[in-house]
C-alpha cells in the first residue's frame, strides 16, 4: 500500500468527486461487461427462464419441446399438500435457524472480542464449522443423532433423558437438521459480528467507559447501532443461507420422515430430477420468492414505521 | 476495561468452553471414527475415544474412492472459479464504487437483485442451457456458471468505496490509465476484500454439491463431495470408518487453507456491511 | 435510496419481459407434445453383429456397486471376443433403482447417454412407458438360464428384461437372541401373530425394540410383498392401486401393530443393519441378496438365520414381488445395441452368473448351472443356501403407470411411515390407495 503513496498526494482540489469520465467513455462498461455477462447468463436470464418455464410442461431431456401449461403447475403446487409441507418448513426453517444464528453469533462475538487470554484460538475454534464441507458433517451428525449409539442420546442419557429418535421421528427431523444449520450458521455470523466490531473505533468504548455505560446499556445504545450495516449484511446472509439448504438434509433425513423435512430446495430437487417434471419446481420457486418478497415489504414497512 | 469480579470471569470461560466445545465436537467425532477400527461401529456403543488407531481406513477411503482424483478436480475447479471470479468481480467492483456512468445505478441494482435470487430459481434453465451447450458432464459446465459473482462484486465494492477518490486523482495525474490505476492503486489498497472473498469463493465451491451432483455424471469428473457418497451405501456394507476417513480427506485441506489465511479473511469480511 | 428505486425499475422491467416472453412462447410451445418423462431418440434395433466392427465402438453402462463384479469380468470376456470393443464402465456410488435411474436420465439429459443399463426391476414399466426398449430374443438366453424368472422382467405380456440378479424380501433371525429370551428358534415363525408374540416377549427381556421392517429402502418392496402373501392384490389389473381392501389394510397393518405394540424400531436400514449386525436387533425384513454382507458383518457374534417373511395368516397366500435388476439396451446405434445384447447374453451365462450372485451379493443365481455350482462349494454356509436356492414364485415388483414410478414409491415410504409410528391403517391404506390412483390417472 504505501508503494502507491510514495509520490507526494496532489492537492486535494478534485477530492469527492469521481473519475471524470469523459476521458474514458467506454471504459465502465468495458469493466464490467465481463462481470455482468456472468450474472445476466447465469442468473438473471435463468431466473428469468424459469419464471417463463413455470407456465410450460418442461421434459428432462435436452432439446425436449416445452408444453403451454398456462397455471397448471401453480394449481398444482398449491393443491399438493408436499409442495405445502415444504413452504412451511422452509419458512420453519428459516426462523429456527436465523434467529439463534444471528443471536448466539453475536453472543458469542462479544464473548471472544472481551476475552484477553486464548482470543485468537477460541476465535479459530468457533470459526471452524464455516469451513467444513456441509456433506462430509452431515455423514457425520448423522452418526451423532443415530437412536441407538449416538452421541447426542449417549449425551441425553448421563443427564437421564430418555432417547430421541433424532431423525426418524417427525417431530424432530427438522430441528436436527437445523441444529446442523445453526452450527454452521453461528461460525459465519460470528465472524462477521467480529469484524463489525473491529470496525467501532477505540475512541467510541474510551468515551463509553469515561461515561460509565456498560454491559447491557452500552451494547443496547452504543455497539448496535453502531453495527446495524454489519447485522443487515448478516441477516441478508443467514436468511440466503437458510432458504437455500440442501446438503445436510438430502444426507441426513432426504426430506423425510413423512416430509417432515422436506424443503423448497429437497422438494425441486426431487420434482425436477426424480419425477423429471420440471415446470412445477420452477412455479414452486416463484412461490417461495413471492413469500419472500411480501416478508421483505412487511419488515420494511415495519422498519421504517418504527424509524418515523 | 475494568477488571471483572471472578464469578463473572468463570462465567464467560464457561461459556467460551461450551462453545468450543459444541463447535470441535463434530470435527473431533470425525477423527474419532475415521480412526477406530472398524469394528468399533455405530452398533456396539460407542467410546469416546478410538479403542486403538486404525490408519487403515484412511488407505481405504483413498484407494476404493479414487479420491486422489477427485481432490485434483476439486483443486482444477475451484482454482478456475476463483480466477474467473476475480478476473471478472475486482474491474466491475471498482467501476461501481468509483466510477459514475450512465446506467450505474440501474446495473447495481442488477447485482443486488442477484445477490438475491435463490439457487432454486436459477439451477433447472442453467443445467437445461448448459446441456444445450454440450457442456453436460464437462470441467467447462462445473465451471461457467460461476465465473461471474454478485457477491464477489457486491463484498469488493463496499471496501472500495474507502479507497480516498483524491488517491485515484493523483494517479490520473500521474498518467495512469484505468487499466493500471486499477491494478497499481486499487488492488493493492483492497488487498483484505479481495482475499477475503477468494477464500468465501474456495469454502463455496470446494464443498458445492447440489451443481456437481447434477452435472458431473462420470466418475472421473466427480468433486470431492461426490466421492463421499460411495462409502454410504448399505449394500456394500457400510464402512462407517472409511467414510469419515473420507469426510476427514475432503475437510482437511479447506481447513488448513482456513488456518493460514483467517486474519486477512477476518479483516475483509469487515467490509462486508450493506449501508442503510 | 436511488438503489432502490432503481431496483424496483429492473424487477418491472424484468416482469414485462417475461410477460412478453411467455406470451410468446405460448404460441409456439402449444403445437409440441413434450410430456413427461420422455427422453428424446428411441431406442436402436440392433443390428447384424457381423455387419459391425469393434474398432473405436465405445458401450456406455449404468449400474450399481451390486453388479460391479459381474460387470468387470463380462468386459473382460467381451473385449477377448470382439477386440477393439471399448467399454465406458464404472459402478456408480448408488444401488438404489431409483437414484439409478435418475442417473440414467440425467446422463442422457446432458448429452452422455447410456446404452446398456442395469435397471431395477421396480423400474421396468418406467422404462418400458417412455423409451420404448426392444422384446428380447429368448433365443439368445445362454445354455442354463432359468427362464421362470422371466416373468419378472415382464410388462403387458412381453418380455423386456432377462432378471440378472434376484432376490426375495426375507425375515433375518438372530437364533441366540431368541434363545436367551426363551424362545426356542428351531419353532417356525410365519404368522404376524407369531411375530408379533416373539417381538414381544424379546423386548420385554431386553427393553429394546426388537424388529425393524425397513421404511426407507423398499417401502414399496415390502408394502408389496405382504399383501401379496397375504392373498390380496397389490396392482389391479387396470393399474390402480388394490390394496385398499380388508385384506390390504390388515397386511399393510403390521408396521402399525409393532409401532403399537413399541417393539419397532423405526430407524432407516441402514443403521438397522448395523444394529442387527451388532446383536442389538434380533429381528430384520429384508432381501436375500444381503445375506452374504450380513454373513460377514456378524461372523461369529451369534447364531442366525434368513428365513421366510412371516404371512398374515401364516400361509403363502401369494407370491412376494422378485427385488433385483436386468440389463436394457437404451443405445440408439444399431451396432452398439447388437454389441450390448452379445454383452446380455454373456452375463445370464453360467461365469459371469456365478460373480453376480455369490458371496458378495447373495442373489439368487438366474443361471441353474451356476446355482448347483455354488450350493456344492465351500461357501454355502446355511444362511447362503437359503439365499441361492430360493424357489418360491416370485411375482413382478410394481407395475403401476411407468412415469409415476418414483412419486409412488415415495407416496409408499410415507405411508410406511405412518404406519411406523402406530397410525391408523384403515385411514392410512385409504389414503395412500387414493394417492396412488390419483398419480396414475384412475
């Protein structure tokens, strides 16, 4: 970095305004022409696709003929109870993995941010969990939550609670494989509270200290706020996180029992690439950002009400 | 800081143990059964830890899963990723964070819109295009698809947006075209983003499933994640020990690769914060 | 804020597009008839095999890790006979029939089709509904092949599949467990009642559930399976389902009893399997074709035997529906389909029969000459007897409307399901019959 600042720093007369860009007309959009042709190839003309394909009967087999369907594949995915079952676990999902991933995270990014001994290897632990490959832990919760020489019963046993059937039961299918999720979940929130906090400056807790806020009123009045940017970034995160599980459910329970588990992603996987029909997944994912969307409006309106 | 009262200090290590704790645990069972002898299965109520060390389980999971190439084509395909991305992410976040043009706002709102779009929307007409392409089953068809990043551009942009403008002023003065503004000023000055979203590009891709396991049909093309599944069959007699030996090959390298860069990963990711 | 202005601006700009895009799709896209499953080409006659040459003729093959071995000595004889031949031949991961026909459409979905696939029988009316196969040519069945099994790879009267590797579902019984609990194992068990009462007294001796059907391998096996035995219809003659009758419902019924009765253990097969194997399960549904992995996994640990799938009334009142899997050309040259032929009738031959169906995956051998074979050497422990010189008849699994293949099994492993956690069976059966009427259009 300082290479570049050896030469003297021009007066600051052109400072705050951008590159004047006549010089160079062309060369934005040279770029990132690159960049956007990516993101307009392979996402948005897919999104876009498969919001068109949501109106067709769309055969696996490459260069198949697509077949007007109209709303057929809406009216299907809003009478078949599956397709219900997996909006709801989704949303489910969601809620029980983002809240104690943001929560916790946070927690647990204070704690490590006061610790003064051991910081940089308890930071390092709790990092961990980001890194694994979701399939390769999920192989291995799957022995943890077995019924019978699991872990996680052996665990409930010394405190005497009776076994669970972690992954065969309905009740508990999808929990476990939330707790997988937030396992992972809470590594990255974690980690981006940490570097949200490095960014408050030492003035700010210097002068916090010299007014005595702390615990509690200092985090509430001081350090939030101040990391709002951080926790939207994180939430943005967590919920595209969340949405988008597959890895440890399709090794763990595979949607079941009884589609306890089944999701928005198990459930498209499974109608476009086992029943090989693929203009009802495409209709169920405009379902799922429809829902998103009305989610997205209410919060903001509620945000900004609060805000007036 | 003041010193805290001791209970409240026990407090907080008690804390910090638990959470260490609940975040090893998985990572050490790995180990644990990737070690024991196979006959110390699932059934037989298990030990904490291995009755004795079997590293033959490790040769098993390599050999039987030919994960050797599998690590290989891991390694071609995130490492192609991650040189497209940046290739393609670092001009484009720099143009958005620096340079006003006709359309900019619009073009962003594009990215932000992607960033947004959920892979269940856009897998089925990408893996139908891609086929159409004849890139079915091919390293191109692993990789094309992710050789631009919404996310990329969106992290870079943020901790761009910090880069003084009267820095870019000077290096205009100095006769520094764009081309080599960006390389001399800004990548250097954005260093911490850009290699922490080159290691969220290597956790993204190493450990993707849900792509190769629909594109990647032969076996020589299979990424590590795929190979895992060879182990889990029941018919073949499950060897519950190979296949976390298997999950401990596949974790490894990801993890050290973690370990070595964290601080700068830590660092970056600070600039990761969406105003407003 | 211009962020988000602009951002609604692109999400309008987006819909219009798409709006003008669909409609205009609307019209071009009504004339085709794509539908369903179907993969685009059809299958190849074959040709004259002295019209071909081996020379730079590549076959592709789909099958699981059970044929594996089968297949690496079939390659070997092929390329001794017609040198030159080139095979692309590795087992995939999975031995489900389902994954592998999933497999099997993908790789043609990207432009790598298959010509020769190892196909489960479960999935004959899905293969036989949307690509068309040829017949076979009974006449090019190898010397031994023993041709009843070929009702099993039947659908509307014709022959599509020669079975290559089959099996039966049977009860897996640990002997030393039933001791220990006061049981004497020698004392058939065929009845539910039987069963019911053993799983009982066995649980109260250990406190442990004491048997496992199996709700997410072969729901639809097992399903099938007993209310066959039990002499009802699992397939109408029509195509819906019949097993919503009294009979149905009472075979069906016996996950549900056991759930009850708490002496279930609902876990999926494959942690079952490693219980049974421990000792930690003295009861086990499952296939034939296990036997010999089992064999391994228990060694000496305790006494055991595979016997038959305890009936309703205790009587065979029909025949269980044949596991396993047969081979079906897909090519779509007419060399490469004769080449894949010579390659069936090579593996239905006595040699390749013998690596398809010995100690590492217990089928019963379709071929007589290796079946006597194997029964007169070393290894036929009893519990591998039991699995080679399987002779009861065995019927076709499934049947129902082939493109609703999967989205049955999966209605079935629901209802097991259910029934697994003591659900009402009348209730449940009803449902699920009318499920499965509803997916194949009756």
């Amino acid at each position: 970095m300082t290479t570049v600042l050896d030469k003297p720093v021009p007066s600051l007369a052109a400072a705050g305004k951008p590159i004047d860009p006549n010089r160079t007309r062309a060369t934005p959009y040279v770029f990132i022409a690159p960049a956007m042709s990516g993101i307009g190839l392979f996402v948005l003309l897919p999104a876009l696709l498969s919001f068109i394909g949501s109106f067709f009967a769309i055969p696996l087999a490459t260069g198949a003929n697509w077949k007007w369907v109209g709303f057929d594949n809406y009216t299907s995915v809003f009478s078949d109870p599956t397709a219900h079952r997996a909006i709801e676990n989704t949303l489910l999902y969601c809620v029980i993995t983002i809240i104690p991933s943001l929560v916790l995270g946070l927690l647990l990014a204070l704690l490590a941010e006061s610790l003064r001994h051991g910081r940089t290897l308890v930071r390092t632990a709790l990092f961990l969990p980001m890194t694994a490959n979701l399939v390769a832990m999920a192989v291995v919760f799957k022995w943890i939550f077995a019924l019978q020489g699991g872990f996680a019963n052996q665990a409930l046993a010394w405190i005497g609670v009776a076994p669970i059937n972690w992954l065969n039961d309905t009740r508990y299918s999808l929990i476990s494989v939330a707790l997988v999720g937030v396992w992972r979940g809470v590594s990255l929130t974690m980690l981006l509270f940490l570097a949200g906090l490095t960014t408050i400056p030492g003035a700010i807790h210097e002068a916090a200290a010299a007014e005595g806020i702390r615990g509690w009123a200092k985090l509430r009045t001081l350090i939030l706020p101040m990391m709002k940017p951080t926790i939207v970034f994180a939430t943005v995160l967590s919920i595209l996180t969340s949405i988008q599980a597959f890895d440890q459910i399709n090794v763990m329970t595979q949607g079941g029992p009884q589609e306890s588990s089944e999701t928005i992603l198990t459930f498209t996987w499974k109608v476009g690439f086992s029943y090989f029909q693929l203009g009802k997944p495409s209709a169920l994912s405009f379902v799922l950002i429809a829902v998103l969307i009305c989610i997205g409006l209410v919060r903001r309106r509620a945000f900004s009400a609060e805000q007036r | 800081m003041t010193t805290s009262p001791i209970p409240a200090r026990l407090i907080k290590w008690l804390l910090v143990l638990i959470a260490v704790g609940v975040s090893l645990f998985p990572f050490y069972w790995m180990l644990r059964t990737a070690l024991a002898p196979q006959s110390q299965q699932l059934a037989d109520g298990l030990g904490f830890w291995p009755a004795h060390l079997d590293f033959g389980n490790f040769a098993r999971a390599w050999n039987k899963a030919n994960r050797g190439q599998a690590l290989l084509n891991g390694l071609i395909i995130t490492g192609a990723i991650l040189l497209l991305q940046l290739i393609t992410c670092v001009p484009a976040a720099y143009v958005f964070a620096k340079i006003r043009f006709k359309g900019s706002g619009i073009l962003f709102g594009v990215v932000l819109a992607c960033l947004l779009i959920p892979t269940q929307a856009t897998m089925v007409p990408t893996f139908i295009g891609i086929n159409l392409f004849g890139l079915g089953d091919t390293r191109i068809g692993l990789v094309l698809p992710f050789y631009s990043s919404a996310f990329g551009i969106f992290l870079l942009r943020q901790q761009m947006l910090s880069i003084p403008d009267a820095l870019l002023d000077a290096a205009k003065t100095d006769g520094l075209g764009p081309w080599r503004t960006l390389l001399r000023v800004v990548v250097p000055m954005s260093m911490p983003s850009i290699a922490a979203f080159a290691i969220f590009s290597v956790f993204t891709h190493w450990n993707d499933y849900l792509w190769p396991l629909l594109v990647a049909r032969s076996p020589d093309l299979a990424t590590p994640p795929l190979r895992l599944a060879v182990f889990q069959q029941a018919d073949i007699g499950f060897d519950y020990s190979a296949l976390a030996a298997g999950a401990a090959i596949v974790t490894a390298p990801i993890l050290i690769l973690f370990l070595f860069a964290q601080r700068r990963f830590v660092q970056g990711m600070a600039g990761g914060e969406i105003a407003g | 804020m211009s962020t988000r202005r602009s951002l609604l601006g692109t999400a309008a700009l987006a819909a219009v597009t798409a709006l003008t895009l669909a409609a205009c799709g609307s019209g071009s896209g009504s004339s085709a008839g794509g539908n369903g499953p179907a993969l685009t080409g059809t299958v190849a006659k074959a040709a004259d095999l002295s019209s071909c040459k081996p020379d730079g003729v590549t076959l592709k093959l789909n099958f699981g890790p059970q044929a594996a071995p089968a297949v690496k000595l079939a390659v070997t004889q092929m390329q001794q006979r017609y040198p030159g031949l080139k095979f692309d031949a590795t087992a995939s991961a999975t031995a489900s029939y389902n994954d592998l026909t999933k497999q099997v459409v993908s790789d043609a979905a990207v432009g790598k089709p298959d010509d020769l696939i190892n196909a489960g029988l479960s999935q004959l009316t899905f293969w036989v509904d949307s690509y068309h196969p040829a017949e076979i040519d009974q006449s090019k069945l190898p010397a031994g092949y023993q041709k009843q099994f070929l009702a099993a790879g039947t659908a509307n009267g014709k022959v599509y599949i020669a079975p290559f590797q089959i099996s039966a579902p049977v009860l897996l019984v640990n002997q030393t467990a039933l001791k220990s609990a006061g049981i004497d194992p020698s004392t058939p068990i065929t009845s539910y009642a039987e069963l019911i009462k053993a799983a009982q007294t066995l649980t109260a001796k250990t406190g442990k559930p004491s048997i496992n059907i199996s709700t997410d391998g072969l729901p639809d096996w097992f399903s099938q399976g007993f209310v066959q035995a039990a002499g009802g219809t699992f397939v109408n003659a029509g195509g819906s389902a019949g097993f919503g009758d009294a009979t149905g419902v009472q075979a069906l019924s016996i996950w549900s009893t056991l759930a009850k009765d708490k002496v279930l253990l609902n876990v999926g097969g494959t942690d079952a399997m490693a219980q049974f194997m421990a000792g930690n399960l003295p009861f086990m549904a499952y296939t034939t074709s296990i036997v010999a992995t089992i064999q391994k996994g228990v060694g000496s640990k305790f006494q055991w035997m595979p016997v038959d799938l305890p009936t309703l009334n205790g009587t065979d009142a029909g025949p269980l529906p044949a596991g396993g899997n047969g081979w079906l050309v897909l090519s779509q040259d007419p060399c490469k389909a004769a080449y894949a032929n010579a390659m069936i009738s090579l593996m239905l031959s006595k040699d390749i029969s013998l690596a398809a169906s010995g100690t590492g995956y217990s089928y019963i051998p379709v071929n007589s000459d290796a079946a006597t074979e194997l029964l007169a050497g070393s290894t036929a422990t009893p519990q591998l007897k039991y699995a080679w010189s399987y002779d009861k008849p065995l019927s076709v699994w499934g049947g129902f409307k082939g493109s609703a293949t999967k989205q049955i099994f999966d209605t079935l492993t629901t209802t097991t399901q259910q029934l697994s956690t003591g659900a009402d069976p009348q209730t449940t059966v009803a449902s699920a019959v009318s499920q499965v009427n509803k997916l194949v259009g009756k």
